[in-house]
C-alpha cells in the first residue's frame, strides 16, 4: 500500500480529534450502534479516494453485516482488500452562545455522540448465508413481519439473492466522541438544561437526558 493511501485511511479512521473526556466505552458504541437506523461505510477507491455509501444493516455487537448489490462499487473496494470503516452518528440538540453569555459568541455548542468501528472484512457470497442475513435485516427493520420468509428456494427471492453478497466487518477497534457537556462545570451543565426545559425542541428532551 502506497504512503498515499495509508495517509487517506488515517484521515478516515481519525474523523476528529479525540479528547479522552468524550470517548465511550465499548457498550456505549454498541448500543449507539444499535439505536441506528442506516450506517456509513468507507472504503478506498483505486485511485486512493475515500468512498462512501449508506448502509442498513445488522450487528451482534462490534460484528456488523451489510449487503451489497455484485456490481457495487464499494464491494469491489472490499474484494481488492480497501480497509472497510464504519461510521454512525447521532446529531443532538445544540445550544445558543447566549444561554451562557449575552456577548461572547464561542459559548455556542452542538451535542452529538458519533463513533467509528474498523476491522476485518469479510464477503459472504453463499446463498443460505445470504438469506440469513437478509431474514436479520427484515427482522430489524419490520419486525411485524407480514411477509413470507425469505429462503434461497422461494422464487420470490432467488434473483435478489444472486444479485447481493454479505460484507461482514467484525470490529476491532472504535474511535468515538460523545459531546455530552462532559467538560462543562456544574453552573454551565445547570444553565444548558434549563435552556433545553425552556426550549422543548425536537432533540431537546433526549439531549437533556444524554446530559
């Protein structure tokens, strides 16, 4: 690999500077992870460009399955062996300078808990496996089920089927930051909640709760 390319991966697997006051622990990754409707995958293009596609998916854990059409791009960056990151975000409330200070503008903050999980990939090509995934998929994503199960033998299925592989990442390392006024003193952290209380926007109420 090229100083060109480990230098792109670096630049992905450090999306952000890290400060030890916002790293979560392992269980907060997952379970931010699974609170997650859709996941980013990053991958390396021929030419050393990151590319970047949105995923549902499935975990167990840090171990976390997509799958992908034969002739995705991103699948043929993991068959060539790119490095596969994955990322998930949760944007929160932010809040304005003035609830701290009338004139100073840098009082301004935005909340966010957003992780990035990085290991060896996997494809997974049979059909059986395929299938299983795909039943964890509809599982997750419509667990009131109403629909016939997906097996490689249904003809309502097999198409799909042939058209997809199973990229498996089983995670071993995470880069995280939780922005959760873990550096705020006890009169800042007070006047940020009585601000959300006041507020009662959309994100506030969980934001509030986070802090």
């Amino acid at each position: 690999m090229s100083r060109r390319h480990t230098a792109v991966i670096r630049a992905i697997i450090n999306p952000m500077k890290e400060y030890p006051a916002y790293a979560a622990t392992e269980l907060e990754v997952i379970a931010l992870v699974d609170s997650q409707r859709l996941a980013r995958i990053v991958t390396i293009d021929p030419d050393g460009i990151p590319r970047i596609g949105l995923h549902v998916f499935i975990h167990d854990g840090l171990t976390i399955e997509v799958h992908m059409a034969v002739d995705d791009a991103q699948l043929a960056d993991v068959k060539r062996g790119s490095p596969v990151v994955i990322e998930v975000d949760e944007p929160l409330a932010m809040t304005p300078s003035h609830w701290h200070d009338a004139e100073n503008a840098t009082n301004a903050d935005q909340f966010y808990r957003c992780a990035s999980v990085w290991g060896s990939a996997q494809v997974v090509t049979d059909a059986e496996s395929i299938a299983a995934h795909l039943r964890g998929i509809l599982a997750r994503y419509q667990p009131e089920g109403r629909h016939s199960a997906v097996t490689p033998a249904d003809d309502r299925y097999r198409d799909a089927i042939n058209y997809l592989a199973v990229v498996r990442v089983e995670g071993k390392s995470i880069r995280s930051k939780f922005k959760l006024a873990q550096r705020s003193d006890a009169e800042s952290r007070e006047r940020t909640l009585a601000g959300l209380a006041a507020r009662r926007g959309p994100l506030d109420d969980k934001t509030a709760s986070l802090l």
